[in-house]
C-alpha cells in the first residue's frame, strides 16, 4: 500500500511465495498420491495400446520435362510441382487404393492385434502418407500397420502397381475431350464479353464509380443523424423532466432547492452553501445574544439577502433552462426532416447496388467458368503425355521395420508423470483459494499478532435509510447475530488483557463497514450484565442518536466539551438497549479538536469510575486521523471489517499499515460473515424451547 495524497491505495493482490511452499510441503502426500494415480493411469493405457510400424518406399517421378528437356526453355510450360501434384492426387484415388486391396490379403496376425479390423480401400488410404523429397523429384510413400512385414509388403506393392493403373486409366479417353473443351471455352469467353458490355453501360446509366461506396456513405450520415437525435431526443427528456419538477414546486424555494439540476448550478450551490454557514453562525450567536442584538440582526440580514439573491438565481436558471429546451425541440424537428431525407437517398442506393451485385455475379460466374475449363484442357493434356510411357521409377524398396513408430511409451510415461504433478499442484492451489473466506482472515489478523473476538453474520437492514444502524430484527438470522454479539462479549470478559478494559473503542478501517450496528448490539448485550455507556465519537457522520430514534442535532459530547451544556443534559437512557447514551452533539467545523482536548480524556477517566464499560464509537481509522487522536486515551481499538467489503489484499495490507504504525488494536470482530447452513445446534435448540 503506498500514500498518494493523503489518502491509501492498496497494491495489487500478490501471492506470499513462502506460504505457498509450505502449503505445498504440508500437501505432500496428497500432491505424490495424486501424481502416482496419473502416473499409473498412463502406464495402463500405454500398455492397452497397440504397436505401429511404418515401411516406406522411394521412387522418382520424371514428368514430362524428362522425356522432353526442351520444354524447360518454353515460359509457361508445367512445372515439375504439377508432375508430383498429379501422381500424389492418383496415388491417393479411391479407385487406385481398391486396386491394391483386391490384389493383397490381409494377415493372421493383423487380424490377432485388432479383430474389428477390415481390409478396405479406404482404410488403406487412412494409414497411407506420401511425402515430397524437399527440391527433388522424388516421393515417399509410406504404410502404417501393426503388422512390420505387411507394411512393407503394402508400400512396394503400391510403387508397382501404379505404373499399369496410370496406363490403363488414360487408355479409354478420346481425343474428342479436346475439341469439346475448346468449344465449351469459346462459348463462356463470348457470354463474358456480353455481360462485361452489360456491367459497362449499367454505371455509365446511372453515372456511378463506386455503388457500395455510396450505400456506405449514405448508412454513415443515417447512423450521425441517428445518435445525434438520439442525444438530442435524451436533451429534451431531461429538460422536459426538469420544467415537470419546476411545476410541481410551484415556485416554492425550498421545494425548488430540492430539484438536482438547480442544486448543482455552481452560484447556487455558492449561496446555498453561504446560507447554510450563515445560518450555522447565527445558530452560535444565539447561543451568546438575543435577537435584539446588533450582531444578530445584522447577521439576520444577511441570511435575507442571501435568500432574495438566491431567488434571483434560482429564477435565472428556470428561464435559461425552459429556453434551451425550445431550442432542443427546433433542432430535434430539423434532425428528422434530414433524417427522412437520407433514408430516401439510401433506398435509391440500395436498389442501385443489388442490380449492380445481380449484374457483376454473372460475369464472376463466367469467369470462374472459363478458369476451371481451361484447367481441365491443360489436365487433359497432360494425362494424354502420360500414356505415351511410365513416369515413375522405384529407387528405394521398402524393408520390412524392425521398432515401432508409436506409441513412444517412455515419453508419454514421462508425460503422464508431469502432467500428474501439475493436476495436483493445481488442485492444492484451488482447494486452498476456495477456502472459506473468514478462516484466511482470520489468517491475516493472527499473522500479525491480532485477535479475532468474533464474526458477525450478514443480515438485511429493515431500515428505509439502508445507512442506519441495525438496533431490532426478527426472524433466525438476527438471533444468530445477537448470538454472535454475545459470543463477543464473552470472550471479552473472559480474556485476561480485555475484561480489565473498561472503554470498547470501536472502529473500521472505512466507513460503512458495520460499527455504528456493532457498538449498538455491544452495549445492548454488556448491559445485560453491566452498567453500560454508549458514547458516539464519530463526530464527522454520527447515527447513534438518530438509531435510537433522538435528533440529530440534540446536545451531546461536543456541547459537554465546548461547556455549553452540562453532562445530565446532555446523556439520556434508552430503554430498547437498557444502557445511558451520549450523543455526538452538534456537529463542530474541526472534530480533531474536540478529541484533542483535555477535557475529553478527563470524561473518559470519570466515566470508568462511574460505569462498568463504555463502548466508545469513534471514526474510520484511515479515513480521518480522529480515531488514532482517541486511542491515545484508550488501551486499543476494537477494528470491524466487512469481509463483503474489504478485499483479503486489501485488509493485509491495511493491518500492515496499522501495525507499522504501531497502532494497538484490542481485537477484530470480522462483519457480514456469509453463513451456509451454520449455527444449526442454535437454531434447533431456540425451536425445542
């Protein structure tokens, strides 16, 4: 966590590399019993699996440039990657591959390996590879069976073979194939010359270069057009809300004040903020005059000038507003004639685009036409000069294989020995990560020599202000809470350091973290047993006083500290928690100061003698420094953190900062804990009875 500005950020999430070794080494046996279970999986199926043997034969394919070295002089002429082409594309027919399995058997002892094995053209194909020598005119051809001897039996059968096969499949075409090629290419060369004609005088009609780049152009100036008025169409919405708003105040200020757009206007804010102060001014010269007096009146004055200018501007910004909403309205009526008109503009460019596409799909056709018939002339060809003599001569036999290709037994033993490690590494680390969330916590607060008094579970909040203490509930979850709260206040007095500790100071690390309900409960279930004092030192967002049903602004701890109440007038008893109360008081422009004073610690220091225990509400802890203030007058802090809230890298590195701060934490009470199906022994009991 580094400081930037006054305020904490917390670091990225980071992996203490330690604990990881050791959750490791204390997951030993689990990580060597789940490798060797892989482990033995893998030596299973490799021993299931059967042996494959590979025999390849070698021959030379010559093309036509062999028979006639002057072709390699004439530009355009086949290359010798079209000779290999073709001969690997026959030697991988379905009719070819039939002929070597009518000619072959099939062995006993493939049968023995595999019984469901049957001898077929296209099996042959499936384990036969063929392989161009790189920059030579040689091929490998390859076959792939359990058996080493049939292999090789295969791949020369199939070298041999084939030099009658491709002189028999030429034999039976005939020379008219030539002349209907050529008749078929006359035929599309003179369509294409047609619909080319066609495709010409079509953009010079419609005097076009590029047709979908107007289709383009057209849907782009639609969709400006489009989040334009839409913008314009949300403009006018919420001005049309505003002047709804202006109306139902019925030019009431106040009602008026209430309306955000108004509130917002920076002069306004101003003034509203400069009466407030006034007011708030005013509030502390009565205090001191009365309302004869010169300095109240003059201070009267001012809050009535600062109300008439307030009307003024208020006024102002209603007229400003009403005049943009008409303005909104004219451009929003101008958006759409221009948004109409396009539509129209691109309606005409679509039609045009889909005769040109209809137009420019036939010459692509044509095209496409004439390039797969002129390949099938150069094809024919081709196959003709391969009748005139074999172009394919075996250079290197197949042998039978002495070691099988696959599987490699070592290497996929080696594999399943690996890949065992890491499945368990990995399921160390998500057991570990899916933990339950409290427990590491917990974890955290031990590590750095802290207490965990309790875990407080996660209830709803029946309050309409959501940020209000919790103080009454019904139903299972809230008598676990007040379990829970009692299991705290146990430990408490049971611990040696802690049941000596007359003042509680509560607090978080952020705001809304659950303190404000906590103290409440804690003073609820201590005065069972004790006599109790709340006392609300978060003078920066006190809740006790309104929680407990009292004003806000009822005299409390900051009136008894500026002497301007005595302390019987400033505490009350609340019967819901059967305990005394100090409220915050009125809310002072510096609460440092307050905490700070003399006063203050001798109020602590009195209130021992008079209570058993004081639970001391005090402010964020690294929100404000007015929490570290107050734990100079106490033994430690009792920190609350909701575990909803705070992240674990985020709590570890807020407890590092308080701890090299050598802040004195009493203990942690972790909030909104998630329970599943927990504290059944409670809850069947609180049935039974």
């Amino acid at each position: 966590m580094t400081q930037m500005n006054g305020a904490f950020k917390p670091a990225e999430d980071e992996i203490d590399l330690a604990d990881l070794l050791s959750l490791f080494w204390i997951k030993k046996w689990f990580i060597l019993v789940v490798t060797g279970i892989v482990f033995a999986i893998g030596l299973s199926i490799v021993d299931r699996m059967p042996n494959i043997y590979k025999a390849t034969t070698t021959v030379m394919v010559k093309g036509s440039k062999a028979n006639n070295p002057l072709q390699s002089l004439v530009p355009g002429m086949g290359s010798a990657n079209d000779d290999l082409d073709t001969t690997i594309k026959l030697l991988k027919s379905s009719q070819f591959a039939q002929t070597i399995v009518d000619s072959l058997s099939i062995p006993a002892t493939l049968n023995q390996y595999a019984s469901d094995f049957t001898w077929s053209g296209d099996d042959l194909l499936t384990h036969l590879s063929i392989n161009i020598v790189s920059k030579t005119n040689l091929l490998e051809i390859s076959f792939e069976s359990q058996d080493a001897k049939f292999s090789a039996v295969v791949a020369n059968q199939i070298a041999q073979a084939f030099m009658q096969y491709q002189t028999d499949l030429m034999q039976p075409h005939s020379n008219k194939s030539d002349d209907w090629i050529n008749s078929k290419i006359q035929g599309v060369k003179d369509s294409l010359e047609v619909e080319e004609a066609k495709l010409m005088a079509f953009r010079q009609s419609q005097n076009v270069v590029d047709i979908a780049s107007n289709v383009t152009i057209a849907k782009q100036e639609i969709s400006l057009l489009y989040r334009e008025l839409r913008e314009l169409n949300l403009q006018f919405d919420l001005l049309k809300r505003f002047s709804q708003k202006v109306s139902l105040a019925n030019n009431d200020l106040n009602a008026l004040l209430v309306i955000n757009e108004i509130t917002n206007a920076p002069i306004i804010r101003e003034l509203v903020q400069q009466k407030a102060s006034q007011q708030a001014q005013l509030s502390q010269i009565k205090l001191r005059y009365l309302d004869k007096h010169p300095t109240f009146k003059s201070m009267a004055l001012k809050i009535a000038d600062t109300e008439q200018q307030l009307e003024k501007e208020v006024e102002a910004f209603i007229v400003a507003m009403t005049k943009n909403k008409q303005e909104v309205e004219l451009q929003i009526s101008e958006l759409e004639l221009k948004q109409q008109n396009a539509n129209d503009l691109l309606e005409s460019a679509i039609i045009q685009e889909q005769e040109f596409k209809k137009i420019q799909r036939s010459v692509d056709a044509n095209i496409k036409l004439l390039e797969s018939l002129s390949a099938k002339q150069k094809e024919t060809e081709l196959l003709k000069d391969i009748t005139d003599s074999s172009d394919i001569i075996v250079v290197d036999p197949a042998i039978t294989p002495i070691s099988p290709i696959r599987p490699k037994k070592a290497l996929i033993a080696a594999v399943s020995c690996v890949m065992g490690f890491i499945l368990s590494i990995v399921l160390v680390i998500l057991l570990h990560f899916f933990a339950d969330a409290h427990r590491r916590y917990r974890q955290i607060a031990h590590h750095y020599g802290y207490k965990v008094l309790g875990e407080l579970p996660r209830i709803r909040n029946k309050n309409k202000d959501k940020s209000q203490p919790i103080l009454l509930g019904s139903g299972k979850q809230f008598e676990i809470y007040q379990e829970s709260i009692r299991s705290i206040r146990t430990k408490v007095m049971l611990d040696k350091e802690l049941g000596d500790q007359k003042i509680i100071a509560v607090t978080s690390l952020t705001p809304n973290e659950g303190k404000s309900s906590t103290c409440l409960q804690m003073a609820k279930s201590f005065s069972e047993l004790e006599r109790v004092i709340i006392i609300d030192a978060d003078l920066r967002d006190p809740s006790i006083a309104v929680a407990l049903g009292e004003s806000r602004h009822r005299p409390g701890l900051t009136n008894f500290l500026a002497q301007t109440h005595t302390f019987e007038e400033c505490i009350f008893h609340d019967e819901q928690i059967n305990a005394d109360v100090l409220p915050s008081g009125l809310r002072p422009m510096n609460p440092l100061l307050f905490l700070s004073m003399q006063r203050f610690e001798s109020m602590l220091n009195v209130l021992q003698k008079k209570y058993d225990r004081i639970i001391l509400e005090c402010p964020p802890i690294l929100s404000v420094s007015d929490a570290l203030m107050v734990s100079k007058h106490v033994s430690g802090l009792t920190l609350v953190v909701d575990v909803q809230k705070t992240s674990l890298a985020k709590f570890n590195h807020d407890i590092e900062l308080l701890s090299h701060a050598e802040t004195t934490i009493s203990g942690v009470i972790l909030n909104r804990i998630k329970y599943d199906n927990q504290n059944y022994y409670y809850g069947s009991t609180k049935k039974r009875t």
